[in-house]
C-alpha cells in the first residue's frame, strides 16, 4: 500500500467542535425556556466559557476517563454545556430517559454505573424515587430550573461558579467513548448503545450536509426531540459545530407553546416525532395567522412515519416543508432521508408525496441491504420485503456489556434492525413492518412482552398478548388481547390496576379484548400480525 501523506491521525473528537462554537460563533445566540415560560439568553462566547467551567468543574471530582456521567434533563442550555463538558472532559454523557418507569431507569443506571448524574429540580422526585438503589452513585447536582436547590444536594450553579473559564483537554482517543443512550426498542433489557468521539463527529458532518439536514451558520434550530433520545438526533452537536442558533422549548411540548416559539424565536428548523407534528398541524388548520412561520426551512420528523396526509398538508395549506428522515438509537441515529431526485421534478405531486412518505434513501456512508428469513440478499425492486440491514461508521456495532441481542450483529459486519422493509431501485427504503415485538407510541418504546408477562401473572389470565392499535394522535397504542383460566373473569379495570405501579402511565393499554384464543405460529407464538390485522383499528373505531 502506498500511504496518503496527510494528517489522517487528527482525531475526530467533540473539542474540535465546541472550540469551533467558542472561537469562530461567540456572538451567536442560544434560547432556552424555562418550565415558567421565562427564556434564558446568552450566546456561544459565554456557553463556551460555562462549558469550560463544567469541565474543570467535572475533573476535579476526581473521576477516571471513560466514567459515566448521567443527565435526566429536559431540552435546555445547561443540558447542552453537559452535552459537550462531560465528553471534552473524557467522560461519557449518559442521557436518562425520564420518561421511564424507575424499574427501567434503576436497571440502565446501575448497568451503565452512573457515578454523577445531573437532574432538573423538576425532575427531582423522580430520582429520588430509586437513587438509593444506584449502586455507582457518588453525585447528584442539581439543576435549579424551577426553583433553589433544595438542601442535601448540589446545585449546578455553585458548582461551577469560579472555576476558571479556560480549560485544558485531555488527550482524547477518537474512538474512545463520548456518549450513550439505552433502547428498549427490542424485547428484553433496555440495551446501551455506546458512541464515541469518532462516530458522533462523523455524523454532526453528515448531518450538515446540504442534502441531509443541511443545518448551517444561518439556522436557528428547535429541537423538540428530547435530549434524552438518541441525542435528539444530533442537533446538538450540528448546531455547536456550525454556530446554528438554538432554542430549547424546556418541558412545555404542548403544539400550542411550540408554536409560539417557533414563531417568536424565529426557528428555521424543528424537529420531533410525528406526535408532535399532527398536533402542530391541526392548530395551524385552525387558525394559522396566529403564527409567522415564515422563517421554517423545514421541519424534520421521524422516530415514526410521517403519514404523506400530514406533509401534504404542511405544505399544501400551510407551505411548510417536511423532512422526512429514519433513524435509531443505534445509528446515532441518522440513516435515511426521503428527498425528491432532481430527475423526479416534472413528477406528479402525488408521485412526490409517496416517495416524501418512504423512510428515504440512505445518508453518506450508511449501507442499505434487506435480508430474507434465510439470510439470502433481497433485490431492490421496490416489492420483496425483508429485514433492513444497515452497516457503516456511526453505526453500532455491538450494545454495551450485553450479549443478549448479540444475534443482532452479523458475522459480516451488519447491523439488523428489526425493520421489515422494501428498497427500490433509486434506493428508497420503505418500511412496512416490524419484527421487533415492540409498540412505539408518540415515538417511544413500550415492551409488550413486559406487558405479557405481568398480564399472565394475573390469576384469571391464561393467556395475554400485547399488540400495537392504531391511533390517531399516538401513531400506536397497545391493545391486550386476553384469554381467561377456565371458569374465571376479571374486568378491564382489575387488569389495569394489576399492571399499575410496575410500568409507567402510558405504557398501560388502551383497550383490553377478552378472546376465546389467540391466534399463533406453527411453533405457538402469539400471531401479532393476525391481531393487528384483525383489531389494528379498534381504537380508530373506538374514537369515532
Ligand atoms: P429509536 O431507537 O427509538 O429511535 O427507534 C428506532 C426505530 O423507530 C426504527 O427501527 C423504526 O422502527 C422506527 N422509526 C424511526 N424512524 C422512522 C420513520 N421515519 N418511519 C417509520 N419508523 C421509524
């Protein structure tokens, strides 16, 4: 081989990118509301020096590099000083989930062996709801976003406060760990899906590219996707690389408070689970000269499909532009964009919806296959359907300290990932089903085989199988399927109330039908397909 004679052991670590927001975007803006609707301002000069203070303030807790350092934060500034002052102090930014149960987040902290975490006083009463079940816990700082820290704990503001504003690196390795984020996208334990330096920074470029999310100097950038879910897509990090203007909505996500943010803040890009969206769209329906949203670039939506009802209607009553992108937790977690081709201009409007309503083409640098049952590579002809395969360098490629789902990760270097897809011949990925016995429901995951196994732990019941329904305004809801013990019966109510306490709210089902039998495979596994198939519309039916 003969080598390249450039610089190709430069790392591709975060420093780069926040020294960038420091030295090159000091007088661009960051927005950040508060749970009280007041806005906080500063701009990227003082984040910069903040971020540093964090960082000293960080390392002199004595921690070892490659600690994990949790956050249970909403989206706002502070969030995005950890976002940046934990992995440029060579720590892991560990983003909790607050939204679920604390069964699942005493599991996931103690796996990843949190030693800090950082909480929003908001959120606090959550934590304490299983901190002292956290074995690695050394540290609690708190976050004063709704009031003073109370006694006991630290609070964010003393503990930066006079640590100097300069901060000197550590020497940090690009692949070494910079971030991780649990997915209870798969049956069994939330799984952790570790990124490091290397893989967060190809990715911030990938999403800057024109043809991707295209974020730059000139953007002010919403992210409605919480900090906490795959980094909220990454905007973060695209943001403090370019200088992109940020505004953070904190924990008010209500399409009415949205929308006067967007509005009064200017945004240019917003992005969120089409839960979000449909909300959004139907205020804007109803009386849109409340808003001037003149300044959207366009809003992002994945997590779920985006319906082509709903981007038809941005754009045709509102002339508002979707994106609509696919990703995951284990992809960083951009893979896919459906963006028209300049060959498919003179194409209808309906033509350009359905391909707008496909999970789109692939990124740069992330390959595509779809697979067989038995493993034979599928042809891009836009019909057969398979398994989506994905492989590439912002890609996992395994979870972290778990072989449960090692099965996931093929021998030849792809990632598997539960969806059933077709890909035509210009590369669109369509999704058309799930082998991932999961429910996702306003873009987040609920575990039907917990669910199954709790309901079957019910004296009456024989048999429970949990199944996705379709809804209007969640895109999923579950739906329980029950057969009884011979001679026995409980209520909808009995059963709803033996689930409470275990699983979140919003995990609970939305509907329970009581069944002879359910149906199931040759090898006596629940048939979901046959369910959803056969009561997919139940709650639709239920809610007109
Ligand atoms: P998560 O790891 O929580 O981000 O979930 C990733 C999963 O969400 C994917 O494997 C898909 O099942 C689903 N998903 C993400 N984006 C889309 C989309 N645009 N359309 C349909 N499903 C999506």
């Amino acid at each position: 081989m003969l080598r390249g004679c450039m610089m190709d052991d430069y790392p591709l670590t975060l420093t780069h990118l926040l020294e960038r927001a420091g030295r090159l975007f000091p007088k661009n803006q960051i927005a950040s509301r508060g749970p009280d609707g007041s806005i906080f301002r500063y701009d990227y000069g003082a984040y910069y020096k903040r971020t540093h203070q964090l960082a000293n303030a960080l390392t002199g807790l004595g921690l070892q590099p490659g600690d994990r350092v949790g956050t249970l934060c909403w989206n706002h500034h502070r969030h995005l000083e950890m976002y940046f002052a934990i992995p440029c102090a060579g720590f892991v930014l560990h983003t909790l989930n607050l939204r679920l149960h604390t069964n699942d987040l005493t599991y996931i902290a103690n796996h990843a062996e949190d030693k800090v975490i950082f909480v929003d006083r908001s959120l606090l009463p959550l934590l304490e709801q299983f901190k002292d079940q956290l074995k690695s816990l050394q540290k609690v700082i708190v976050v004063p976003d709704d009031g003073p820290t109370p006694d006991g704990y630290t609070d964010y503001e003393d503990f930066i406060a006079g640590q100097p504003e300069e901060f000197t690196y550590p020497e940090i390795d690009e692949r070494a760990a910079a971030a991780m984020c649990y997915t209870s996208g798969t049956t069994g334990n939330p799984k952790g899906v570790l990124y490091s330096h290397r893989s967060t920074t190809l990715h911030t470029m990938s999403a800057c590219m024109t043809d991707t999310l295209g974020i730059s100097e000139r953007d002010t950038v919403l992210p409605v996707v919480p900090m906490f879910h795959a980094n909220a897509w990454g905007l973060p990090f695209a943001a403090v690389m370019t200088g992109a203007e940020m505004v953070f909505p904190g924990p008010n996500l209500q399409p009415e408070s949205l929308l006067d943010l967007m509005s009064a803040e200017k945004v240019s890009v917003a992005a969120g689970v089409p839960t979000i969206w449909i909300g959004i769209l139907a205020l804007l329906d109803q009386d849109a000269s409340r808003w001037d949203l003149s300044t959207m670039r366009t809003m992002v939506i994945g997590g779920s499909a985006a319906p082509p009802s709903m981007i038809d209607g941005f754009r045709q009553r509102h002339g508002l532009t979707v994106t609509h992108a696919w990703g995951m937790t284990e992809t960083n977690p951009l893979g896919s964009l459906a963006r028209v081709k300049r060959y498919m201009d003179g194409w209808s409007d309906e033509q350009k919806l359905a391909v707008q309503g496909t999970q789109g083409h692939p990124v740069p640098f992330v390959d595509i296959r779809h697979v067989a049952d038995d493993g034979t590579l599928l042809d891009w002809d836009g019909e057969t359907m398979g398994e989506l395969e994905v492989r590439g360098p912002w890609v996992a490629a395994s979870y972290y300290n778990n072989d449960e789902q090692a099965d996931r990760f093929t021998p030849d270097g792809w990632f598997k990932t539960g969806d059933i897809v077709t890909i035509n011949s210009d590369g669109y990925i369509a999704i058309t089903d799930r082998s991932k016995d999961v429910i996702k429901s306003g873009g987040e995951w609920i575990s039907t085989v917990a669910l199954e196994n709790a309901l079957m732990a019910h004296p009456a019941v024989a048999e429970a199988a949990v199944f996705a329904g379709r809804h209007p305004k969640w895109d999923e809801r579950p739906i329980a399927a029950i057969v009884f013990k011979p001679g026995q019966q409980a209520t909808e109510d009995d059963l709803a109330k033996h689930l409470e306490g275990n699983f979140a709210k919003w995990w609970l089902p939305d509907a329970y039908l009581f069944v002879n039998e359910i149906p199931k495979t040759s090898v006596g596994k629940f048939q979901k397909l046959k369910l959803r198939e056969e009561h997919g519309d139940h709650l639709v039916k239920q809610e007109a």
